[in-house]
C-alpha cells in the first residue's frame, strides 16, 4: 500500500506501540549480564513488552497498511493460527475479536471499515495477561 493510500490509526495504537518498546528498553537497559539471577525476571518482563509490541505492529499492518493475517504473520516469524488470538489482545483489534478470543480477516475488515468511518470501537475492558501453553491432554 502507498503512503498516499495509508489508512490513519487511532493515537492510542501508536502510543501502546511506543509504550510497549520503551518499556521493553528499560528493562534491557536494566538488566547486568554479569547477575543472571537478576537479570531474568528483567528479560523476562522484556520479552512480554516486546510481545505486545509485536502484537500492537502486526495489528497497525493489518489496518494501516492493508496487509492480510499471513503477512503480518510471516513478518513476526508466527504461524497464521498464531496471529488471531494476539491480535484480540491489541488494542486496536481488540473490540473486534470472536467469541473465541480470536481476529479473523472479517474483524480486520470492520476495524478498517470503522476507522474510515471514524467510529473505531475501542478495546474491551480486559486484563492484559501473556499467553500461555496448555497442554491438550496430560502426558501421564
């Protein structure tokens, strides 16, 4: 998409995006290489701003930039399965995932279709918790 045919995005995309990059900085910046004890809960916190900062990316590159679910996928290094659960965690697509928690390209569809419009929902009232692996069954 040209520069010309950007869509616009609501200021609070851009400030979680920035927010979640700053933050994620300060940890680095904090962290001494030479305490691993300390340091990890600092990388740790680290690597969840850099998620959300991914997440927030992949959302501004599905609405501004009119990329699809499997490119801002592919560019994050995630599988398209991956992508629709992380992006009802933004919040620019927040208000427009499924029951399931997921943003499919129909969501992505109305958020653009809104933000045209000037009537961009805003997220849900949710904690903002990491994902996490559950296992399908038990391995015993």
């Amino acid at each position: 998409m040209s520069d010309d045919a950007r869509r616009p995005l609501p200021a609070a995309t851009e400030q979680a995006l920035r927010t979640a990059v700053d933050a994620a900085r300060e940890a680095l910046e904090r962290t001494d290489a030479s305490r691993p004890l300390d340091a990890l809960p600092l990388l740790r916190a680290a690597q969840e701003h850099l998620t959300s900062a991914v997440d927030e990316a992949m959302a501004a590159v599905l609405v501004a930039e009119g990329g699809t679910i499997r490119t801002a996928g592919a560019l994050a290094g995630l599988s398209e399965n991956a992508v629709g659960p992380r992006l009802a965690r933004t919040t620019l697509l927040g208000a427009y995932g499924s029951e399931a928690g997921r943003v499919t390209a129909a969501g992505v569809e109305r958020a653009r279709y809104d933000i045209e419009e000037g009537r961009h929902r805003p997220p849900p009232d949710a904690p903002d918790r990491p994902l996490r692996f559950r296992a399908r069954r038990s391995s015993t």
